[in-house]
C-alpha cells in the first residue's frame, strides 16, 4: 500500500491520511559540487508519517548513496490533513443527475 500511493489525492494516499500519514515538506540544502561554499536548495514533498519520516529518510539514504552533492541541512514541516474524528454518517443521500 506505500510506494506509489502515497500521493494524497489518490485512494491509497486518502487511506494513508486516515492512518496518520501526514503531507511532509522538507527543504534540503546541499552544496554544489563545483562550488562547495554555495548551496542550492531541493524541495521534497510526499505523505509520510511524522516524527518517524521513512520516506524522507529513504529518499535521504538514496540521496547519500546516488548523488554527489552533499547535504548541509533538511529542514521538515508536516501538517495533518485528515484526521478520523472529521468523518461521521449523514442522514441523507443525494442524486447528481
């Protein structure tokens, strides 16, 4: 159920949500490789679950492992955007036709 699922707008993310996964934003600088002193920033975004972060630390390992830029810093903010307690039964139905 992880891997490609994890983008929240599909089913798979829409459950995940429901579990406690959270839409996770990390800025990670990093230097450039011809210029060392300078950094460059990378934008990382994905459902992950707070305090833990798998997937960021995954998508980090894979980085140290692939990429010759070495990392400065990661920056992590998470938000919950769904929690069980929004969700209750309505009394009606509604037909769009």
């Amino acid at each position: 159920m992880h891997g490609n699922n994890l983008d929240p707008a599909s089913a798979g993310g829409f459950k995940l949500m429901l579990k406690d996964y959270r839409l996770t934003l990390a800025e990670i600088l990093y230097h450039l490789l011809d210029h060392p002193s300078l950094l460059q920033s990378f934008i990382w975004q994905k459902l992950d679950i707070a305090h833990k972060y798998p997937e960021l630390k995954k998508f980090l390992g894979f980085w140290e492992d692939n990429i010759e830029g070495k990392l400065h810093s990661v920056r992590v903010d998470s938000t919950k955007s769904i929690t069980s307690s929004e969700f209750r039964v309505v009394g009606a139905n509604f037909a769009i036709q």
